[in-house]
C-alpha cells in the first residue's frame, strides 16, 4: 500500500464529509478503481481533477495542489533511489538491455475464516479476465479442490484424477510420481502441468493448476517448500495478464507459498457474527511474512463483502459491516464498495461452470452487480485496461 500525502488527506476528507467511494466516483466522472487506486496505490491525479476534487470538498485548491505535488516529488524519489541505488557493474560485466517481457500481475484470494466465497469470487474473476481477453491462470491452492471442480466440472476433474495427472500437489513435491504409462517418476513439466482452455468460452484462454486432496501432505512436512510456487509462477509469469491463487483457509505452509507468489490480497468476508475473526489472523500473519522477507512486496489491495445470507441488512449484519470496516481502517486496507450481493446463481454457475452472467435464470441486477465489483478489483491491482 502506497500512502501518499493527497491521499491520506482525501481520505480524511470523504470521513469527515461521509462521503463514500462510490459517491466521490460519482462526483468526479472517474470509476470507483481509479479512486481506489488514488487512495492505496499511490496514483497522482492531474491538476484538474485535484481543483474538482477541491471543489467537491469546498476546499482551497492550493492546498490540494501542494499536497498533490509533494505526492509528485516523493513518487519520484521513490523511483530514482529504485533506479540507481542497485551496485554499478564491472568492466567484465554485460549490461541486458533487451526489456524485460511484461509479467503476469498475481493476486492470492485469502481468508483466515472458512465459508466467505473466495473460491466463487475466485473464479468469476477468472471467467470476467478470460471474457475481457486476458491471458488467465487460475491456481487451486485449496485440498478441498473447489475451484478445480467448479472450472473443470466434476466429472472431467475426477477423469483428472483417475489418469494420475500432474496438480499442484507435484509443484510442492518437485515430481510427478510413476503410474499409468510412466515407469518411474518424472520432473516437472510447467507446461504439461497447467490445464489449458478450462473456460466457457470457444476462444477461451484461461488455464488452471488444479489440486487435489493430498495437497494435504504438505502441511505435515512444511520445510524448504514455502518457495516453490513463487518459482514455478515464474517460469509462466510472462505467458499470462493475471494468476489467480484461490487459498486454503488456514495459516500454513500454504499461506506463506501464496504470499511468495503473490503481489496483491483480496480478502472475501461474510458480514455475519464474527465476521472478523479471520482478519486478525490475516493481519498477524501479513506483518510477520513482511518482517522476516522485507525484499517482497505484498499488501491487501480490497476488502469484499460477500452477502450470502439473508439477514445482511438487519441490525447482525450491519453490525458486522461497521466491525470489518473499523478493523480495515486501522491497518489503512481498502473496504471495496462494490459487494457480492446475495443470489442463489453464484452457487448455481459453479454447478454449471458458468460466468455469472451465462448462468442459467440470473438476474441482471445480479450480473451487472458482479461486473461493477470485477471493475473495482482489477483498477485496485491495476489492469486498468479491464476497467469501465
């Protein structure tokens, strides 16, 4: 998370004035993912934007666009000591000057707490970046296996297993052991390891790592594994826009391989009793991953509120909204504006491995709803060229 000094005073001024994300995206013509990305990536907004910005708030421009330059001139910084602080090279020394391939952005689904919807929020995700003509890669970090079975269908995952085909598991083992025509065990093959075209579409290029129960097996003898998905991710990185890891809900040897492949967290809450009791966890765990590995850049880009039951707007759910949003405010993580709402189609497009708004019977409140939420999270992790 990059906190500059206009957005912590942008910030402030939407509290003091009760102004909501939405409503400032509203106001100034700009998506609710750009205004995030002002608040939490470290984005600049141009001079007239900040003197409408000042406007909107009945505010001295000059202020905000001091603050604004100070933002300027600390970004700058930033990426000059980046640019020229790594060591000169010697005369024996090649310099590559070839640019580097663009790489995928990563993006790890996480919950401390069960039963939150990562798995379906997962793979809509993946359907609207496969939709939009993106290069997609979905992992299946979870024993459960869900995501497998909701992308490939039950009956192809289970085809998947019986033929002793390669899963995440083998990522974690560095082998693909003997079995059907093989004799012996075989080193891993990235490319033969990741499913391809598992979408809906004819012309779909989302792939999918699946898993499978014994996944398990790694949390019995965690040590010197915690690395080896960072590494298999970057040998495909360059070959997809988005890597989606759906996680298991627990602190484990799991979660440490998600945050070394990832750049950014979304994490699904339920806004019921104890809604928060993942999220200290989560926090705990964040902070001391961060301090024991200082050179890796993770942070929760949002918050999704995911209503999958019936009694959200009641006096329960309220409270629990206000209990996840005071916690969010404290570590300065996003709360996303746009939610999850309730509908039985989410549970039937995983029945029938469909995008939401292919599933059979769905509402349009419910499919435009999802694609306002899928716009939101892809301007916070920066694929902008996906955001309306």
């Amino acid at each position: 998370m990059i906190v500059t000094p206009f957005a912590r005073e942008l910030k402030r001024l939407r509290a003091e004035q009760g102004l909501t994300v939405r409503e400032l995206s509203s106001r100034t013509g700009k998506s609710v993912g750009y205004i995030g990305k002002i608040e939490v990536k470290g984005e600049v907004p141009t001079p007239e934007l900040v003197q409408k910005i000042a406007t909107i708030f009945g505010q001295d421009p000059r202020l905000l666009l001091e603050l604004a330059r100070k933002s300027l001139i600390m970004q700058a910084q930033r990426q000059i000591h980046s640019k020229y602080s790594i060591p000169l090279a010697s005369d024996d020394d090649q310099i590559d000057d070839e640019p580097e391939e663009p790489m995928a952005t990563v993006v790890s689904l996480i919950n401390m707490k069960g039963g939150v919807g990562k798995t379906t929020l997962t793979m809509q995700l993946a359907h609207a970046a496969d939709t939009a003509d993106m290069k997609v890669l979905a992992i299946d970090l979870d024993p459960q296996s869900n995501l497998s079975q909701a992308l490939m269908g039950t009956k192809d995952y289970l085809s998947h297993l019986k033929g002793n085909s390669p899963t995440v598991v083998q990522i974690f083992d560095e082998y693909i052991p003997a079995g059907g025509n093989a004799k012996s065990p075989r080193k891993i093959d990235m490319d033969k390891l990741v499913l391809k075209k598992v979408g809906y579409w004819n012309s779909t290029t989302l792939d999918l790592i699946p898993s499978r129960l014994e996944l398990s097996r790694s949390l019995k003898n965690p040590t010197g594994k915690e690395r080896r998905l960072a590494k298999a991710v970057a040998q495909v990185a360059d070959q997809y826009d988005l890597i989606l890891i759906d996680c298991a809900p627990t602190e484990s040897i799991l979660t440490d391989a998600a945050y070394f492949a990832s750049r950014y967290l979304i994490v699904p809450i339920k806004p019921e009793f104890m809604a928060t009791i993942g999220l200290p966890l989560l926090a705990r765990s964040i902070n001391e991953f961060q301090l024991e590995n200082d050179d890796h850049e993770i942070e929760i880009a949002g918050i999704v509120f995911n209503h999958s039951s019936t009694y959200t707007s009641g006096p329960e759910g309220q409270r629990s909204i206000k209990e996840v949003t005071d916690f969010a405010a404290e570590h300065d993580w996003h709360v996303c504006e746009n939610q999850m709402k309730y509908s039985a189609s989410y549970a039937k497009a995983a029945r029938e491995a469909t995008p939401i708004g292919r599933t059979s019977y769905v509402r349009t409140e419910v499919s435009s709803g999802f694609q306002r939420l899928k716009d939101e999270i892809f301007g916070l992790v920066g694929l902008t060229q996906v955001t309306a």
